[in-house]
C-alpha cells in the first residue's frame, strides 16, 4: 500500500471524477429523450456510436504505446520531445484519415438522415485527438485529465436545459455533446504549454511511421472489442428506424457507464508504473498486476 500510495490516491480520485463524467450526462439524457423524442435523439445515438469508432482510429492505441514510451523516458528531455512529436504528427494524419471515412460513411443512403449530426458530433473525435491523455498518463498526471472532463461537462452540458427546446434543436444538443470534447482540448493543451513538459521537435517521416508500426497491435486489438461494443448502433442505425436506435443507444450510454467507472480509473492509475517497473523490476511489475487486478 505504501509504495503504490499514489496510484491508489489516483484510483480513488478517478473514481470521483469518474462518477461526475458519467452522471452528469446522465442526468442530461432523460431530459434530452423527452426533448428531441427517441428518433431525434437516436440521431446523435448513431453518431456518437460513428465518432467513437473513429476516436479509436485516431487513437491508433497511442494511449497504452505513448504512455508507456513516455513513463520510461520522462526523465530524457530530449526522448521525451521525439515521442511527443512523432505521436501528434501520427495522430494528425490519422484525424484527416478519419474525417475521410466519415465523408464516405455519410455517403451511404441508409446512413442520409444522420449525416448533418454525424459531421457535428466529428467535432468530439477532434477534441480527444488533442487532449494528450497518453502524455498526462505517462508523466502520472492523468487526474487532472479527469478535471479537465468533469469541469467541461459541468460547465457545458447544463446549457441543454437552456438551447434545447424542441425535437428541432437535435442539431444544438449534438454540437453541446461535442463541445464538451472541444473545451476540455483547450483547457488540456494551455495546460501542458504552461507546464512546457515538451516540445515540438522537428518533423521526422521514419519516426512516425515507427510510432504506427508499434501501435498497430494494439489498434487491432481495440479494433476487435469495438465489434462488440459499438457495432450494434451502427447495425441498427443501417437496418432500423431512428427511433430504435434511440432506444437502444440511450439504454447502452447507461449500462456502460457504470461499467467503466471503476475499470478505467484502476487502469489508468497503475499502467504508467507498471510500465515503468516493467524495465527495472519485472517480478515487481507482475505482482502490481496482480494487485490492481
């Protein structure tokens, strides 16, 4: 307990914040299901569903590959700027992929009454691209993430109560879900410019490509579990009315909530010393895992 003092402090305040992350929209959705109705509302269904399979394109695993890169070097300056680089320049050119794939995605006839939500809602993909949770993570700094989350959710997600009047303002509720994403980027990058734990080195192609090759695992991996997680929205949204994918996506939001409340906080707490004890006590690191497990 004493030498893992600060990961489990950082469980314990993850999992407070955590709470606020999921209760807070929570506590929005019965309002908005009311609001918009289940047809409208299944139109941001959908497209959440949409963004989050292109956040995990985006993402490319950077979150558990970056974090660890960084937690081995956070002590060299100078490796420190080349990972950080190598990763946002990856992460760039895959955002631009990803806005690709939504452009095709919006072509699909069946898929025409979510489109103008769905390019709304992109605005989340590009909020988590740049909200460096894999560097916050590496440097053990991942709960002031979670403050940025919960302070831009508390600050942004009341105004529904405010703009959205009527099933017509589906289009004003889905730019407030995304706008959540866009604040909290803000706040995430005038915080690690203040701080000047990196900096932007020069561009450097066989990096990048070598930041990729290393996640691609990882990517593949986390492709195969959204196959089970995030498919059947989209599934519904091609076979089914709207109003059906309300129903089922406002029911999901729920259920995974309370899921994740304690596996993320634990994860995100322990992965960055367990990667770091990885190279320097192996036994050691293999008991960590046991522990948090």
């Amino acid at each position: 307990m004493n030498s893992n003092a600060r990961e489990i402090k950082d469980v314990f305040y993850l999992m407070a914040l955590q709470g606020i992350n999921y209760i807070a929209p929570l506590l929005v959705l019965p309002y908005l299901i009311m609001v918009l109705g289940a047809e409208k509302f299944g139109y941001i269904g959908f497209s959440l569903a949409v963004t989050q399979y292109l956040m995990l394109l985006v993402d490319f695993g950077f979150n558990f590959t970056a974090t660890k890169r960084i937690a081995l070097a956070k002590d060299n300056q100078a490796e420190l700027n080349r990972i950080f680089t190598s990763t946002l320049y990856a992460k760039i050119g895959l955002l631009a992929v990803s806005f690709l794939a939504l452009l095709a995605l919006a072509q699909v006839p069946q898929f025409a009454v979510y489109r103008q939500t769905m390019f709304v809602m992109f605005l989340t993909v590009v909020g988590n691209a740049f909200l460096f949770v894999w560097l916050f993570q590496g440097l053990g700094q991942i709960r002031f993430i979670a403050i940025f989350n919960a302070i831009a959710k508390l600050s942004i997600l009341p105004l529904t109560f405010v703009f959205v009047k009527s099933e017509g303002d589906y289009l004003v509720a889905a730019f407030l879900q995304s706008s959540v994403s866009i604040f909290a980027m803000l706040v995430s990058v005038v915080y690690v410019v203040k701080k000047k734990w990196v900096k932007i080195d020069t561009f450097v192609r066989k990096n990048v490509i070598s930041a990729l090759k290393e996640s691609f695992p990882i990517f593949l991996s986390g492709a195969a579990t959204s196959v089970y997680t995030a498919s059947f929205v989209l599934v519904l949204g091609y076979f089914a009315v709207a109003e059906a994918v309300g129903q089922y996506s406002a029911a999901e939001r729920i259920m995974r909530g309370f899921c994740w409340l304690i596996f993320i906080p634990v994860s995100q707490a322990f992965f960055p010393k367990i990667s770091a004890l990885s190279q320097s006590a192996p036994n050691e690191a293999k008991r960590l895992i046991k522990s948090s497990l």
